[in-house]
C-alpha cells in the first residue's frame, strides 16, 4: 500500500457503467513523510476522503474488488483510509 | 488506474487469436494535469477512444478480463473511459 | 521480496474496517546491503517488527491474503520476517 | 501490454521442467515509436517470433497462463504477437 | 521473468513459518547482457542456485506458488532456472 494526497476528481461520460456509480480520485503519491513526489494514481473512494487529505492506497486489483463487494470490477486502485498520523515511534 | 491519451494504434497479422476482434490502442501516459510523460502502455479499447482523446486505462489483468467478459484473454490493460475533466475540487 | 527497514505507523480512524485490527508499518525499502533507497511502502505487520528493525517484504496481493488468513482483506504487502543478516556466501 | 524487440533467446538447462518445452526469447522493451528504451523482459514466444522484430508482450502472469493453456505454467510475459505497424491514425 | 546474478542469502528467525524450510536468495538484476543494474530482489531457490550464478527469476506471485506446490504461500518471486548462455541468434 502507499501514501497520497487527494487533489482532484476525474470525470467521464463515455466510460465501462462501473465507474457511473463511483468516484475517481486523483491522488498525488507522496513519500513516507507525506510529501508529493510527482506520481499519481487514479483511485476508487470509499471512505469521503476530500481535496488535501492525505490518504492510504491500496494498488492491487484483487483487493480492491473485494473492498467493492464486486469480482468483476474493472478497479485496481481504492483509497482505504484517511491518514490520521505517521508515527515514527512505530 | 492511470490516465493517457490516445496516440496511435497497433496492428498484427501474426498474433493470438484474441487480438483479431480487439483494437489495440497506443496510450501515452500523461501525468495528472494530461500532460504527457514519455511513457506509454498499449491497451485494448471497449469505450470507442480516438486519437488525441484523453483516457482512463486500467492496467490489471484480472479486472481487465472481467470488462471484456473473458476468462482467458490474454490482456493487462483496457482504456475503461474517455475523461471529460480533470476536476480539482474534488 | 524486498527488503526495508521500519520507520514508522500509520494510524487512520476512517479506514475500511480490517486496518482497525492490523498494524501498518511504514517500512523504507533498501537496497541489497540494507541500506536505504528513499522509496517506502506501506506493510501490515505479522511478525512484531520494530521500528529500525531491517525486515522481509512480500509486496503481493493475493499471498498477502494467505499470510493473513483471509479471502478479501484490503491488503498488498506483508513484513513476513525480520532479517538476521544477507549472508554474501550464498 | 507492451512493445519490444526480439533481441536474443535464453537458454537453460538446470531449470523448472515447463521451460525444456518452450522458448525463452530477450525482448528489449521499446518506446511507442519502437525505439529501444534500454529495458527489457525475458518473455515465452507464441507466435514463432525471430531476432529484431518488433513484438507485442503480455506481461501478466494470470492471462500468460491461460495463453499457454496452463494452470500452473511459472510464467508471467508472453509474446503474443508480431507487430506489423504502430499506426498514428488510430 | 528477468535475469538475475546471486550475491547472496538472507537468513531470518523470526518469520512467517513458510521461509524457514526455504531458502531465500539475494538476486542482483541484471540487465539483457547479464550486467548488475543495481536494482535487486529476494527470490525462493527451486534449482540450487549459488553466488555467482546467472539465473531467470519469475516475479508473480500466483505462478511463484505453483511452481512451489502451495496456494497460499507468501512468495512471490522464485529462480526457475540457471542460465547457460544469452543467445544472440534467436
């Protein structure tokens, strides 16, 4: 899993009926200090999470169907959480 | 999932047998303005995408599978939906 | 598999319910000789790994279930151990 | 999926039984307009594919099992086809 | 599946009870001419591999398990094969 921060939604009229029902969020990866890289991925939300929080990311597409209840889903990325602290005191 | 525009198209003679009925397109990568990072994936097209149009592609071969109602095909990633905007509100 | 060192926690009190019973470590991958490269990845933690402890990764969807015992856990990576040394006789 | 060139073959002979059956091609991974990237993939051939042409690879290992008619094949890229053009006009 | 050279071994006491009947490599990737990248992974040994050896690495967790006869261990990358020669003709 990895870390990023919600910066935008994507939008689509002509699209596989999945994504009707969802929302696509653009999240910036950022690293494990919580600071942008550069790199994005397009994920799926399920927990509300809004522009500049910074969120937990699960990039594996059998997992991510299972979050979803769905085994045909075409979704490979889910925002799983909303990211209260990284603690260094593990 | 990640985001790239439509800028060419593949075709093969000599192939598995999949990709006669399939439309294989070229998909720069683009970052998450769209704009683009040199980087490409070739995926199968279920949304009618052209040339120049800006795309939602799902690189997992499982989900991927499972859009284009097959078990077996022999496929990684499929251009899911055309983007009408890149919405930075969220 | 990779290798990493710990570095941290990530805590979130909205989350797809399986992170409320699982710890996610903030582990810094290394490169072969357990030094640091700057990349990271999230892990949930099955082996009591501490933070500055040097572990195993195994960043893979559906062993990453296995490990765990479940069919549908939200989950990629896994610290599967903690590394006594990367022994160069083989 | 991505594109390549067949560049040289792999041989073996202390290996896992399922590659005394098949052929194990070097496929240098190239850039949309077919221009080496200095990357490559060692990947099973298909479609009777020789040094320097241009190929399409699965790289996914679910779907490169089901191309090779195997359940249990230790395979993840497949060269599933022979490239005849990269076409611009989608 | 990539090229590999063995530098090495890691040893754990601590760790999911799968590796301790295992032996797991430290493979340095190489790039198609057999030369060190840099980059690295931890393999499961299935052809008795040692330091120095090139070898061919599987890194896909579902096959990685078949070839170990499990279907739920935490592996995903397994040397498959020592490389005789890289064969420029084809």
């Amino acid at each position: 899993m990895i870390l990023g921060r919600v910066i935008g939604e994507v939008t689509s009229t002509i699209n596989h009926p999945f994504y009707d029902a969802t929302k696509q969020l653009v999240v910036e990866k950022t690293d494990a200090a919580g600071k942008a890289t550069g790199d994005y991925v397009i994920a799926v939300d399920i927990v509300g999470a809004g522009v500049g929080e910074l969120v937990l990311v699960l990039d594996e597409g059998n997992g991510a169907r299972q979050v979803l209840g769905s085994n045909d889903a075409p979704v490979r990325s889910v925002v799983v959480g909303i990211v209260d602290a990284i603690n260094p005191s593990g």
